[in-house]
C-alpha cells in the first residue's frame, strides 16, 4: 500500500514547520525533544531515566563509562526508569528458586540484565560494589546478558542490589532455566578441555617427530632416539586415550547397536595406526605414526566443538516459554497487593494486571475493561476489547486500563506453554543434518575392512608377516576418512561464515541442505509479507476545509489515546505533514477527553467536540456520514486497511485509513522464489478478506492464501502431505507462528521478530525485506554443488591413495605424512571454491546491526 491523501475536492497544500536544532542527550546521545530542553543548563536529557542514570554515575565517580562507551562506537538507548519494582526479589519463593547461600553469610545470584551495548557496560556492571555497599562482587557475562551478583544481606538486600543495577540503566530479571544453562556450560568446558589437550599433545608429538626425523638424517644417537620415539608413544597414546575416546565411545555404541557410522572408521584407523606404532615402538623398528594421528585427532574434535555450538543453539528453545510472561506479578490477597515471582501464583489466585505489562497467567478478567493485544498468540495486529467475565492468556500484553485477574492455568499448563512443548517437540524432531557422509561412511567401513583383509592375506603369503602388516597399516592409515569427515562441514561452516557477514545467520547445515530442494513456502503475512507497523495509507475528506489543520488536531486528540490504532494515528498524521521534528507544538487545548475502549476517542476544542473511531463508534455517536465518505470507509475494509472517521460538531469531515503496507520487495521475491522451485503460500491470523488483499498485491493465488489461522492450524498446515517430495519452509516473525517454525523442516525467522520466533527458526534474516530469503536459497544451491564436489574429490583421492597402498606402493612413512597432508589440501580447495561461488558483501549495503 502507499500513503494517499486525497480529498472530495482539492484541499489545502501541506505546510512544514521548522526544524528544530538538535540537542543530543547527555546520557545517551539521542536528540532530546524540544520540550524538554533547558536553555540554562549544563546538561541536557532526553527523559528522566537518562538524567537519573547520569548523576548517579557522576556522584559515584564512574564517569570514565562515557569515554569507553563512545570508544566502543555503540548505538544507544534512552533509559526506561518508569514503574519499576523489585519487592518480589525478597520474596522467600524467589529466594528459595534462586539464592545460593555461602558458609560466609554472603548469597549470590544470577541476573538477567536489559540495556547492555559494549565493554563499557560490563566495566560499568562490575563497578556494582562501588555504588551499592554491601555488594561483595558483579561478575558479568556480556555474551549471555547475565551477572553474578555476591552480597551481604546484613547489610543490604537483594532488591536494593537490584535498584542499583537499574539506577545506572540496566534493568535486572530473574535468570530462568538455569540448571540448563549450567549443563550447557558444564558441557562445553569439557569440550574445550579435550580440545585444549589435544591441540597441546598434538604440538608437542609434532616437534620430536621433527626431531625423529632430523635424526634420521643426521645419524642421531640409539639412546636418545629410544627416549623420543617413547616420549612420542606415550604423548600419543594419552591423545588417544583421553580426547580419542569420543570416537572410540561413539564407535563402540554403533557397533552394539549394529549400525555404522562414521566414527567407525575413524577409530579403526585409530586403533590400528595407534597400535602398530605403540608395537614398533616396544620392537624399536619402522615408524610409530603418533605425530600424524594426533594432528588427526586435534582437527577432528574442533569439527565436533563446531557441530555442538550448532545444535545448542536449536535446544534453547526449551526456556522459550521463561522469555514470553513477566518474571513477577503483582498478586492481591487480603486487601493488599505484592509483587511476587510468578512461580508463586497458583490457580485462583487474583492479579492485578497494569498497562503495558504482559499477563502472567491464563484467567478470567474480575474487573476492569480494557484492550488487550494477543498478536503473540493469535498474529492478529489489532487488539480486542475485554470486560469482566472474558478469558485472558498468558503472554498477552494489557494496552489501555488497569485489570484484575483470576488465574487458571499457570507456567506449562497455560496455552503458550502448550504452544511451548509444541515448539520442544518441533525441534527435537527435526530431521537430522545431511546423512549423506554417514551412509558412505558405512558403506565404505565395510569395504576398506574386506581391503585391508585381502591385503593382509595376499602380502603375507607373499612376502611375509612384516610386509604384510606394514602395506595393511599403510592402507587402514592413508584411507582414514578424515577429509570425508571434514570436507562437508567445513563447506557448510563457511557457507554459514559469509551468509552471516550478508546478515543472514543460519543456524544448521540441514536447513542449507533443505533450502536447496525446493517445495511449499509458507508465509506469514504481518511484519513478513508487510512491514508489521500500522500505517496511514488514505486519507480522504470532505471539500471546502482546512485538512491539514484537520490532521494536525485529530494527531493532537489520538496522542492522548491508549489504543494501537490511535498513537499510530497520531505519529503517521504528523510526519504525513512534515511535523515530526516539533510533534504536538501547535498550541491546541483539548478538553473533556473521553475514551471508553469503545472504539473511539472524543475531546472539545474551541467548543466543538472532535471525535476521532470506528465506523461502529461513529455511527453510535449519531455522527451524520457523508454518502462519499461512506464509499471510502468501504473501499479502504475491501483492501485490508482500517477505515477511522474524524468528524467534528457531529459532522464526519474525513475518513483515514490504517493499514500494513506490504514490503516493497515482497512481490519481486514472491516471483524470484517461484521460478527457484518454490510454491508460496499464506498463513496468517489476521482476517481472511485482509489477507487476500496482500496475496493480490504480492502475486499469490487467493486460493493458497488462509487467514484467521491459530498457531495450532498454522501447525498442522506445515506437516508433511501425502506423497510431497520437496521441503516445507515456514517463514515468521511472531510467537504465533514459534510452533510452525519449529514443525517446519526450515523455520526463517525475519528481522523484528519476536524472540520465541528467533529461537525456534533455523535461519534469522536480520536485514529488511523478502529479497535477503531469495539470496538465502541460491547460496544454499551453490554450496549443495559444492558439497557434492568436494565429496567426489574425497572419495577420489581415498580409492588412488588405497589402491597405491594395496599395491605396495606407499609405505607407512608416507602414508602418516600424505593423510594430513592430503586433508589440509582438500580443505583447502574448499575454503578457495565456496570463495568464488560466493562474493563478498558489497560495502555499500546498509548494516542494520552491530
């Protein structure tokens, strides 16, 4: 859609007011608004939170955090000081949950913290005993956004530790799933140790092969080559040992459970070059092979760390449903209200429910009327209207009034929890990654092992027993499929490499994989297809008038507004007229302001009254609708927008449309997937004429394109059919559309999405538009190319460096020196073609994160 504003008659031409000069925040750095500036004061700020977070800075001598923030080159945010309360932090539930209590006396815990930027916020974090006395240490975690706070509750509490955090901009939450994320990094330091071990094991078998070698030439002594020869086993054999024994684990497990995978042949050349090496050694004859089979190892376990960075991003959509309700909840018992972590609210009990804050439970409304949003759950951009006796959801967010709230369901028995365990069970299961190495790994165990086999025999009746061993180690050594193992997730790392410096973060190889078939595209339509804010799209009135005085005071009249439509009114009116740099200035007095979440708003001005709604309110209200508006109003439903009339002393004078325009790559796209193979379709919870309006403008068929769809139906649409052979990718920006993207076998999450949508997809495209998803899928073709290839070469070079090895031709000398040598050529080929079939980012595009 784009914005008209057009009239019976011609109407007056739009006038521009001045600009204001900037005046950038002391704090933050953001513009401060006209009203708010003070001509005679050293500092200016754009609201109260940043001037609060400023004197307390400078009161505690931390002004040194301005000098490494503007280093860092951080954009910033203005501070959000309003409501804040942490009574519940000394509640005994939270303490119980949370609080870790030591010999000393002292307590810890974990924080999650909003507003962190840079290093300048975790100097500023860590400073915490400076400004909170009592306060033992901060330890932060910029990756994870959580700190480790230590105190001592003699002297302070925890809910003052947390309203020191929020004085200097950083509002705390409660850290869930923590014994999780524990596990997690429990899990990966282990990893790392394997990988720290062996990488050392490996550098120091590395240099007394050197020496071994060197020796050779140089005729070193018999002693002293004993000494390295069994230095260098008893290196190799703890390599193998301790980091090894991952594959030899996995290798064991396939072989009880009759299978084979690729760790099979792994540990067999393992094993075996292991082996005859620790036998040469005790014999003091032929080569001992511990300097290759560790720089084998070390490349391997890195490999593996990679792959298991890959899936734990997949299993954090286990604590979704922690990031989608309030961490506490004001609860009312006895004529009183308390703040309380909300693991302590039960069925029945009674909340209070503020603006702006989200639902903490599923209940029944007591008292209050208001509107609430339910696009989490629903995808419905605009917000429904409740009274007492309606049913509210967990996750939902409360826009206009206060409300009271009789629980009934709470944490995992609440309808986002169950969508929670749907989006658990779309993950876990997924089909796993590209199986493609494992079924050659098994095949070609099989046939190396009836190789090695036939050469042992063949060279022992030939030659004898030594010879025999030698040509059959050389063989088990030089085919080990290292490169087969490396080649393709290297290929798809690095194509996961470049595709995030283009702002498209991918979280497996298997959606690459998936994205290259082709198949049913499914789309959800707000903030996907559109741009998921509500727009003026129209704007048509009556002749003879002075409109832009008219939208000038109906901007004035909605800013007052708590509802979506009106504010979104508001901002799209004033900058429509070029306002936007001196919103609101224009002197106008608005009384007697009435909004009854009944659709509209009123207010008097110069003895008029303006109203400002629905077609439903307008025509409640009496208000006489001229026949060429009524045609507007209709025109404006037919093409999806919202039709809000403005009228004034009982006259309707003008008609606006509120709408979501479509991308304006959407339809470019849509076409550009169609000709890659890919059938688009719509799901979307808005309503179905809205939804067939977009299809129109974008080129789908109205026939693929479903509106009203909960994120249940949207769930079972993305389920595999009868007889279909491509992929089904599901593309999303909301929690209403978690559960299908996790179903699906590729989720794509785009830019603005809520964090359960993020978590729950495969792929993230954090630049604007539908274009960056058409570049996603050819990369993923090149990279399948590539893939294939690369496998090709691999098996190439196993079948010529096996057969010399069988032949006799290839000694166990050569044999320990081409395998890494072989590997390290091979990946590096890789790295050279998927350079080329993949450019660099132009330096012109915009970067919309940091």
């Amino acid at each position: 859609m784009t914005l008209v504003i057009d009239s019976i008659s011609p109407v007056e031409p739009v006038r521009r007011s001045s600009a204001t000069a900037s005046v950038a925040c002391a704090h933050c750095g953001l513009p401060v608004p006209p009203g708010l500036i003070l001509a005679d004061a050293e500092a200016q700020f754009c609201c109260a939170g940043c001037q609060a977070v400023y004197q307390t800075l400078r009161a505690c001598g931390l002004e040194a955090y301005y000098r490494l923030r503007d280093n860092a080159d951080v954009v910033a945010t203005p501070v959000q000081l309003a409501g804040q309360s942490f009574e519940a932090f000394d509640s005994p539930t939270y303490a119980e949950s949370f609080v870790l209590r030591h010999p000393d006396g002292s307590c810890s815990t974990d924080l999650t913290l909003e507003g962190l930027t840079c290093a300048a916020c975790v100097w500023l974090v860590e400073k915490l005993p400076q400004i909170a006395p009592g306060v033992v240490e901060a330890r932060l975690s910029f990756s994870e956004a959580t700190v480790r706070v230590t105190w001592d509750p003699s002297r302070l509490s925890l809910s003052q530790v947390a309203a020191a955090l929020a004085r200097i901009g950083y509002r705390p939450h409660p850290v869930r799933g923590g014994a999780s994320a524990e596990m997690h990094r429990r899990e990966t330091r282990r990893r790392l140790v394997l990988l720290a071990v062996s990488g050392a094991i490996m550098a120091n078998t590395m240099m007394l092969g050197l020496a071994l070698y060197a020796g050779d030439a140089g005729h070193m002594e018999g002693p002293f080559r004993t000494f390295f020869r069994v230095l260098s086993a008893g290196l190799g054999l703890v390599s193998l040992a301790w980091p090894g024994a991952t594959f030899f684990r996995s290798a064991w497990m396939a072989i009880r459970l009759r299978v084979v995978n690729l760790d099979v042949p792994i540990a067999a050349a393992l094993l075996v070059g292991g082996l005859a090496g620790l036998v040469n050694v005790i014999l003091d004859r032929g080569e001992i092979y511990f300097d290759s089979l560790t720089v084998l190892l070390f490349l391997l376990l890195v490999g593996r760390f990679v792959q298991y960075r890959q899936q734990r991003r997949a299993d954090d959509a286990v604590g979704l449903l922690f990031n989608l309700t309030p961490s506490t909840c004001h609860l009312l018992k006895d004529g009183r209200t308390t703040d309380v972590p909300v693991d302590a609210i039960q069925s029945g009990d009674s909340v209070e429910v503020r603006p702006g804050e989200t639902f903490p439970a599923d209940g029944v409304i007591l008292a209050g009327r208001s509107m609430v949003n339910q696009a989490l759950l629903t995808g419905e951009s605009t917000p429904t209207a409740v009274n007492p006796g309606a049913q509210v959801y967990a996750g939902s967010q409360n826009v206009s009034s206060p409300l009271v709230v009789q629980t009934m369901r709470t944490g995992r028995d609440t309808r986002i929890g169950k969508l929670m365990r749907l989006i658990e069970d779309g993950v876990r299961d997924k089909p796993p990654i590209v199986q493609f190495a494992d079924r050659v790994g098994a095949w070609f165990v099989v046939v190396v092992s009836v190789i090695a086999v036939i050469v042992f025999a063949v060279w022992g009746m030939k030659a004898g027993l030594e010879p025999a061993i030698d040509h059959t180690v050389a063989l088990l050594i030089v085919t080990c499929p290292c490169v087969l193992g490396l080649a393709t997730p290297l290929t798809i790392a690095i194509a996961i490499g470049r595709l995030s410096r283009r702002d498209i973060l991918v979280k497996s190889g298997a959606a690459l994989e998936r994205l290259a078939r082709g198949g049913r595209l499914l789309l959800d339509k707000t903030g996907t297809l559109t741009e998921g804010q509500l727009q003026l799209v129209r704007w048509t009135g009556v002749s003879g008038i002075d409109h832009a005085d008219l939208r000038r005071k109906t901007a004035e009249l909605e800013r007052r507004s708590n509802h979506p439509i009106g504010r979104a009114l508001a901002t799209a009116l004033l900058t429509a007229d070029g306002d936007s740099t001196n919103p609101f200035g224009h002197g106008f007095e608005i009384t007697d302001i009435v909004e009854r979440n009944d659709g509209g708003i009123s207010g008097w001005l110069s003895g008029q009254e303006l109203r400002v709604g629905s077609p439903r309110y307008t025509a409640a209200a009496g208000i006489v609708i001229p026949p060429m508006l009524e045609s507007a109003a209709r025109e404006l439903e037919q093409s999806g927008a919202t039709a809000v009339y403005v009228s004034v002393a009982g006259q309707a004078l003008a008609v606006a449309g509120m709408g979501d325009r479509v991308r304006v790559d959407a339809a470019k796209a849509i076409a550009d997937l169609s000709r890659l193979g890919w059938t688009p379709q719509i799901l979307s919870g808005d309503a179905q004429d809205v939804v067939a309006a977009t299809a129109r403008e974008v080129g789908i068929h109205t026939k693929v394109a479903f509106g009203q769809m909960s994120p249940e139906e949207k769930l079972a649409r993305v389920h595999r059919r009868p007889g279909e052979t491509g992929a089904v990718v599901m593309v999303g920006d909301g929690v209403n559309d978690a559960a299908a993207l996790a179903a699906a076998e590729v989720g794509i999450a785009v830019q603005g999405g809520a964090e359960a949508s993020l978590s729950a997809a495969d792929v993230y495209i954090a630049r604007r538009g539908l274009l960056p998803l058409v570049e996603l899928v050819q990369t993923s073709r090149r990279t399948m190319r590539l893939i294939r290839r690369n496998l090709l070469v691999s098996l190439g070079y196993n079948l010529l460096a096996g057969s010399l090895a069988a032949a006799g031709l290839m000694s166990p000398l050569v044999a320990a020196i081409i395998m890494p040598v072989s590997s390290a050529t091979v990946l590096t080929l890789v790295v050279l073609s998927i350079n080329r079939a993949m450019p660099a980012p132009s330096s012109k595009e915009p970067k919309p994160w940091k």
